[in-house]
C-alpha cells in the first residue's frame, strides 16, 4: 500500500513549531510521527492557517490535519481518527484586566473585541452566544494565526484571544508569550479534537490501515506518554 501523506502544521508551540535547525517538533509532530509510522506511511509537513487548510482538506490538497473539532459540516469532507486528546479552550489577556470573564456573557462588558482563529470551532455553546449578538464582529475579531493574535494583543488592539490551554501553559512556562498574561477562569469549550484525513485524497485502505495503527498506540498508551511528556 502506497502512502505519502501530506499534513498541516502551524508554527505555534506547543503543538506544532520549527527548531533552530528548522525541524518540526512539538505535541502534534510526535503523535503524528507515532501514527503514520506505526500505519507504514510517509509524509511531509506544511505550514498553512487554519482556515485555508480545512479547505485544501477538502479539496484533497491537503491528507491530515491535526486537533480537529468534529462538526457535521466537517464530516462531510473528512474521516475522523480518535480522539486525539480533550481540548480546552479558554480566554487569554494581558495581566490586571479591567474585567475578568468568569462567562461568555461578560464578553458584552469588554471595550476591544476578542481574537479567534479564522475557520475555528468553539463549540456549540459558543456557535449558539455568537449567533445570538447582533454585532458579533464587535466583541469577535477574526485572525489568520497564532502570530496574529499576539502581535495584536501586545500593540493593545484586541483584549485579548482565544486559546487552547495547552498551548498558552506551555508558552509561559517557557517564556513564549509575552510577559504577564492572565487567563480567565470561564472555559469557552471542553471537547475531544481528532485526526481529520481527506476524503478527496485517503483511501479506504489507507484509512483501515491508519484506524488499526491509532488502535495500537492507543491501547500501548503512546499518545498519553507523549501528552504527558509534552506537559514537563
């Protein structure tokens, strides 16, 4: 079985970001290093934003993505694998907030608007408080990437951003964000993220093969080891 699988990553510790010597490491890098290894395939890195890459998923452009929210709309053009781990996603600002969000609500109290990646899903609560404000591009500020959404914390455009848990912990125990940021105790969405592969590009063969190899490492506990090294 032919298997040369092409994956998106973002430059963006703690799942995915380049060395000094411009190699891949990060939380996602080595469980997809584990996985396709394990299913006997090959692959390649790429970075691309988020919401270019779930189309270029879809047009089989792209084979894999990685920390994927399952949505019908999503199911529709890609194969589920996992789950891959439980994300949570919280609000980051910068220290001694003029409010500190314990709800989505007090999102209405803020004076700048929040940063959200372009193409993310939040969860339904938060599909469901968005959909509900009549100006949602005022409290919410659609970005391209990671990058963005720190550059425009730190010149004072936005309050602040939306963030996996893991990402901004592992950021400040290794001094990656900048310095003196708070994290708001309301959880914005607490849901399992998954392996999504083409279903313009994988074949059903390549997909069995892939399915046993998660199996495998799933029931070794390799994803949880390097979940849990990744968190030193």
């Amino acid at each position: 079985m032919s298997c040369e699988l092409v994956v998106r990553v973002e430059d963006y510790a703690a799942q995915s970001y380049r060395d000094e010597n411009m190699q891949w490491q990060g939380i996602d890098i080595e469980i997809t290093k584990a996985l396709l290894n394990q299913a006997g395939c090959t692959y390649r890195f790429i970075p691309v934003p988020w919401g270019r890459a779930l189309k270029m998923l879809e047009m089989g452009k792209l084979d894999v993505m990685l920390s994927v929210s399952k949505t019908e709309k999503r199911t529709q053009f890609a194969h589920f694998i996992g789950p891959q781990r439980i994300e949570k996603i919280r609000i980051v600002s910068k220290a001694n907030p003029s409010i500190i969000l314990t709800s989505l609500s007090d999102v209405l109290n803020i004076s700048l608007p929040l940063g959200i990646q372009e193409g993310a899903y939040y969860g339904e609560s938060f599909t469901r408080f968005t959909q509900s404000l009549s100006t949602p591009d005022k409290y919410f500020f659609k970005v391209p990437n990671n990058d963005t959404k720190l550059s425009l914390l730190t010149k004072g455009r936005i309050f602040g951003f939306l963030e996996e848990q893991l990402n901004i912990e592992y950021e400040i125990r290794h001094q990656l964000t900048p310095k003196d940021v708070f994290i708001h105790p309301v959880i914005v969405n607490q849901a399992p993220v998954y392996f999504a592969f083409s279903k313009a590009s994988i074949s059903k063969e390549q997909l069995n093969s892939i399915e046993r190899a998660f199996n495998h490492l799933t029931f070794l506990g390799v994803f949880e080891q390097i979940l849990l090294t990744s968190q030193n």
